[in-house]
C-alpha cells in the first residue's frame, strides 16, 4: 500500500474519512432531489447523474470536518474522485487519500483495517465508517501502538450532530 505525499504534522491526530454511508446517508429516500441552484455546473450534473444519492451530502459537514483539531485523510473507494466531487460540495481542500492495496484476505477483519493501521503509523487516529465491526475494534487494539476511535456510523443517517460531538471530544483528549 502506498499514501499520497502529503505535508502532515506527526503532532495532530488524523481523521480517516468514509464516504458511502458516512457523508452520504443510504436512509429512505427523499421524494426528489433538491431544486438545482442556478450557478450549478455542468460538472455538478455530470456527477450527480453518475451518483444518484449524491445530492444527499450535506455542505455544512465540510465546515464541521474542518473544525475538527485533526488532519483529514479520504479512506473510501472513492479514492481521489473524492478531492474532485465531494470535496467542492463540502469548502474542504483536495485532502490526502489513502491509496488500497489489493486484498484478496477473506476473513471477518474489514479490508480497510490493516492499510488505515499501516497509513497512521503510530498516531493517534479516527476511522469514520458504516462498515466498522467488533473485529476491527479488537485488531486496531492490538495492533496499533497509538490511541485509536473507530467510530461506526449508521448508514441510514450517516454524520449526526451527535457523531461530530463524539469525534470531537475524543480528538480533544488527544491534542
């Protein structure tokens, strides 16, 4: 596995940030997506088109991401079509991201666990997911020598005010 070159301080915690389910809720669906702004690209259309649930990202996460004492790091399939969609629609700046490796392990262990583990390098971390399990909770414990949030997000509501609250006062004991 490989990591973007990225100018990060080894002193702040990092953020490692899903999109499916995470930024963008899988919740019932709303009857339509919202009326279009007028100053709507034509990129914007292209990329809601190619991703039916994206107008579901809510801009206001952006401003509440970058609050956070911590580096925000793309962890997602998205790869860096999140830095060219997503980032835009939430103010963020093009942000690293973590680079998969192949996996072709099939055990009970989520497949992003090991790399964000890898990618972190001892520092203190958050991984923001849907996906995470009582697996990935007792390997990270065991094999990341820092301190560590795994924190699960229901993929129906995906990032509540009351998710934000509980990153924020965990990376606030770690500053």
């Amino acid at each position: 596995m490989t990591a973007n070159l990225w100018p990060m301080s080894a002193s702040r915690p990092l953020l490692f940030l899903d999109v499916d389910g995470t930024l963008i809720p899988f919740g019932t669906p709303p009857a339509a997506p919202p009326e279009m702004p007028r100053d709507h690209t034509d990129v914007q259309i292209q990329a809601d088109d190619a991703h039916p649930l994206l107008h579901r990202v809510k801009p206001e996460h952006g401003r509440l991401l970058s609050a956070l004492p911590c580096e925000l790091v793309w962890a997602t399939t998205w790869m860096s079509d999140a830095n060219d969609v997503l980032a835009p629609r939430l103010g963020l700046p093009a942000l690293p991201v973590v680079d998969w490796a192949d996996s072709d392990e099939d055990d009970a262990l989520h497949w992003k666990t090991r790399g964000l583990v890898q990618w972190a390098q001892g520092r203190p971390f958050v991984w923001v997911d849907d996906e995470i399990s009582p697996v990935d909770l007792v390997w990270v414990a065991a094999h990341h020598p820092g301190p560590a949030l795994l924190h699960r997000v229901d993929p129906r509501q995906g990032l509540t005010e009351r998710d934000f609250t509980a990153i924020r006062d965990w990376l606030v004991e770690q500053v």
